[in-house]
C-alpha cells in the first residue's frame, strides 16, 4: 500500500485556514474554487463536481475541532486513496501549515 503525504504553508491563520477546510460543503466557494465547480452534502457523504465534469461521492469520516481534521475517502474506490487533512499553526506568525496523507486502497 502506497501513502502520499504532502504539507505547505498557508499565509494565514489556522482559525481561517481550518475555517475554509471543514466546510466540507463549500469545497468550490472557499477552497479550490474553479476546479470544483459544485458541492452537495447528502448526510455524510458529498458530492464534488471537478472542473473537466468529474463527478466524485465521498464519505465524510470525521471533522475533528479539537485536533483540526477531516477525514474522508471517495465511495468509488478505483478513484483515489483515503485522505485526511491536518492543520497546525506553522512557526511562521500568522501562518498555517496544513498536511495530508493518504493511503492508496487498491
């Protein structure tokens, strides 16, 4: 099993930043706008619509306050690896540094 592990740093608060990742509804307005085109929360699952007209269902695993993560993999597991999405103030004052790692299911 392959893991994929990225992090970067978001010129930004964590309180904004975790702001922005949790609304896991709102993933084409405050996130990746442009890329994701639309959002729909049935329950615990969303619906996202890429860009190129991909339409992807996911289950929302988790959104943690406390440690500020979000959890969640794609109900079509030919798609893409579970993913979840950690945020940490970064050393840098008023920076963020946002990882995510996810194992590849096949």
């Amino acid at each position: 099993m392959a893991t994929i592990y990225k992090e970067f740093a978001v010129d930004a608060p964590p309180e904004f930043v975790w702001a922005a990742v949790k609304d896991v509804g709102a993933v084409h307005t405050r996130l990746a706008k442009g890329f994701v085109t639309n959002t729909v929360l049935t329950g615990g699952m969303r619906t996202v619509t890429f860009a190129n007209g991909l339409t992807v269902t996911e289950q929302i695993v988790g959104v943690d306050d406390e440690h500020k993560r979000l959890a969640y993999f794609p109900r079509r597991a030919s798609l893409a690896p579970k993913l979840q999405v950690f945020i940490a103030a970064a050393k840098e004052a008023m920076a963020t540094r946002v990882s995510g790692h996810g194992a590849e299911t096949r």
